[in-house]
C-alpha cells in the first residue's frame, strides 16, 4: 500500500454524519427515529437522493429487476471485478438513522475521500442498497439480496405480500425502481459491509471496531393456532378451546429451549396477531413467529426440531390446531478470512481498539457470503438498541467504522500508485 493510504488517511466524518441527518429526514418516524419501509414513496425519494449525491461523484447507476441499486466507480483495469460495499436504505416501521443507513452511506463516504485524494483503484468499487433487507414489510428478511444469491426465485420474491396484501412486484413498479439488469448477473471480487452492531457487547467492552468473523444462523417459523372463539365471561373453563393460552405455553417452552442450548442461543418472538382481538372474546386464532438463532449449526437444527415438538403437544393437550410455516431461514455463516483479517489489521494500523464478534443479526452480508469473498465490520450503538427510534451512534463510532471500512477496501481493490 503506498504512503497516500498510509496511518493518516481517514474519512471525514462531518460529511458522513451530515449525510446521515440528511437521508434521515425522509421518512420520520414519531420518535426521533424512521419510518421508511421498502417500496414506499419515502423508500423511492430515499434512493433518489442516494443517486444525486452518487452521480455527483462521477459514480455510474445500475440497477436490477428487483430494485438493488449498483453505483459504480471506475477502476483501472477494465477487467478486473469490481470491490462491492453495501447494505440498505430501508428501515423498520419505528426505525433508527443508521442501521443499515450507515453502510450506504458510509461506501459513498469511501468513494468522497477518494476522489478528494485523487485515489485510483485498480478494481472498480461499487457501492450497493440492497431493497428490503428488513423485512418488516415484505418477509423474509434480505429478500433482494436473497434473490441475487439464488436463494429465492424472483417470482417468489415478487409475489410476497405485506399486511394489506400488496404484491412486492407491484409495489417495486409503483414507485419506479424495476431496473432492467438480470439479478445476480453481477459478479463480485469481494464483497464488504459496514453495520451498527445492534446489540451492547462492543459498547459494553469499550471497543471501536468489532471485527466480524460470523454471522448466526436462524429460523423464523410462523405459528397459526386455532381454537374456538368465545365469550371470555360466560365460557367456563374446562369448555374452552384456548389458541391464546397453547400461545403462552409456546412462548414460555422457546424461552427455555434456548436457555437449554447455551451458549450462543437465542430464541424468542416479536410480532402477535390476535383474532379477533377483543377484550372479551377468546382468540379463534393467534398468528405468530418464533425467531431461533444460533451460530452453530446443528444446535440451530436441534432447536427448530424440538420447538415444533413441544408446540404439537401443547396444542394437542389443549385441542388447538397448530400449522407451522418457515417463512425465513439462513445457515450460519463464516466470513472470508483473508477479508477479516483486512479488517483486523486496518484497525490496528489505525489505532482503533477492536474485538472479534460474531453477529446476532442477519444482513445481506449473509446471502453476498454465497457469491463471493465477504466479510463485515461493526460500530457500537448506544445501550445495544436498534430496530427502535431511539437507536443512536456517535459521530466517532460512525468514522472510524469507515475509516477501517475504508483501508480494508483499499487492500482488496488495489491501490494504483
């Protein structure tokens, strides 16, 4: 690497923050936070600012059947593959500024300083927004990115609907983001993504960097009981057929089998649906997901399997029907060492204090780790809080992420001198 990317080229952090705060007025949400879930109008003027501050920059705009945006900085040498950064613009219902956001803008952050240095590259760097990573409102989760690694067919993927039975292909039409590249045509050299760390180790322990080595598997297996609506006052006890009740029961037996496969387990669920969802009528049916996660595999399998056990027999002690339907899955994931040990030793070489880490979530990184060499950095969040309008970061966290983001993709995309 040649002195110009040496210990003293950084990022400037002022200009990354202020572009946070600017992406973060589209799409407010109530608390502080954002309300720009995939696919709506604010998705749309997301990206649309997304493109002018990446045009402006000389960066060229690709983008594909299912809205993945592609901007790209030329390299020197025509045929060598492109260095990809990535993550997405959307965010949860009640969202914060920067999950996901940051590693967006963080890659255009990457692309500024370069330009501002004069800074050629061998391979091109391609920055990437991946559409519905969050699945809040189309599930599964990193839906587009799943498309590209061939884990989902695209017509599987156009014809999820969100709670009011939109179709995501139409919705993606709607607000003028169908590109014309074939999904997954794209090829990688390797692939980097910069993320907040959604959980308190990295802030607990004091660390700028978290170095991510892996990424756990999960499940999310969607549970429909059915009973018997009724009258709560006058149903006598022992005549009830209580889908709300076999719900607790589950939700008490996923707590425990995760305390049984420790460590490195978690299993709970986040989202309920009652119905009919009256004070004094007992739920005819209860619709809700389990979230297991684990960075071992067959601890992730032995989970799943005993969790739809145990629920078959709560449900049958109690009449209730119980359907399960897994409506989102990846195997754990082991990152590309060559690409952490980029980052290990930016870190280092940058003074930034750093740890190992395995992350809790899933990312697009996780189906990107299918198709080419992958790997991710984290910056810690105030308290572990994300998917919350109150999620919050520093301003140092967010650049020194990026600074390490920035000399790990210098190492892979081949400084030319």
């Amino acid at each position: 690497m040649t002195a110009a990317a040496g210990e003293n080229l950084r990022i400037n952090g002022e200009r990354l923050w202020d572009s946070l705060m600017e992406m973060a007025k589209i799409g407010p949400g109530v608390a502080g936070g954002n309300n720009r879930q995939t696919l709506t109008d604010a998705d749309s003027e997301g990206r649309h600012l997304f493109r002018r501050w990446c045009e402006a920059e000389g960066l060229s705009m690709g983008v594909d059947t299912m809205g993945n945006m592609f901007m790209t900085r030329a390299g020197e040498d025509p045929d060598a593959l492109p260095v990809y950064i990535g993550s997405h613009l959307d965010t949860q219902p009640t969202g914060g500024k920067y999950d996901g956001v940051l590693g967006v803008l963080a890659g255009l952050e990457v692309v500024r300083s370069l330009n501002d240095l004069g800074v050629k590259t061998r391979h091109p760097i391609v920055i990437t927004n991946w559409t519905n990573e969050e699945g809040a409102r189309f599930a599964p989760a990193m839906l587009a990115s799943g498309v590209f690694a061939g884990v989902h067919t695209e017509d599987y993927a156009k014809a999820r609907r969100d709670l009011d039975g939109k179709a995501f292909g139409e919705e993606l039409a709607r607000i003028g983001w169908v590109g014309d590249e074939a999904v997954g045509a794209r090829k990688m050299h390797a692939y980097y993504e910069l993320h907040i760390e959604q959980g308190p180790i990295l802030e607990a322990q004091g660390r700028d960097i978290g170095v991510v080595t892996h990424c756990q598997g999960l499940w999310w297996l969607e549970f429909t009981l059915t009973g018997r609506a009724a009258h709560t006052g006058s149903t006598p006890m022992d005549m009830r057929v209580n889908a709300g009740l076999a719900m607790a029961r589950i939700f008490e037996m996923v707590q425990a089998v995760a305390l049984e496969n420790q460590p490195n387990a978690v299993g709970g669920v986040g989202q309920v649906t009652f119905s009919p969802n009256s004070r004094n009528v007992l739920p005819g049916q209860v619709v809700f997901t389990v979230d297991i996660r684990t960075v071992d595999q067959a601890k992730l399998d032995r989970m799943r399997a005993k969790i739809e056990a145990e629920a078959a027999k709560i449900c049958d002690a109690l009449g209730v029907g119980c359907a399960v339907e897994p409506v989102g899955h990846f195997d754990p994931v082991t990152f590309a060492p060559d690409l952490v040990a980029n980052v290990r030793a930016a870190a280092e070489k940058l003074g930034y204090s750093h740890m190992d880490i395995v992350s809790g979530a899933g990312h697009d990184a996780c189906w990107a780790a299918r198709v080419a060499p992958t790997t991710m950095i984290f910056c810690p969040c105030v308290g572990g809080l994300s998917h919350n309008e109150a999620e919050e970061i520093s301003l140092a966290w967010a650049a020194a992420g990026t600074d390490v983001l920035l000399h790990a993709v210098l190492e892979t995309a081949e400084l030319v001198a």
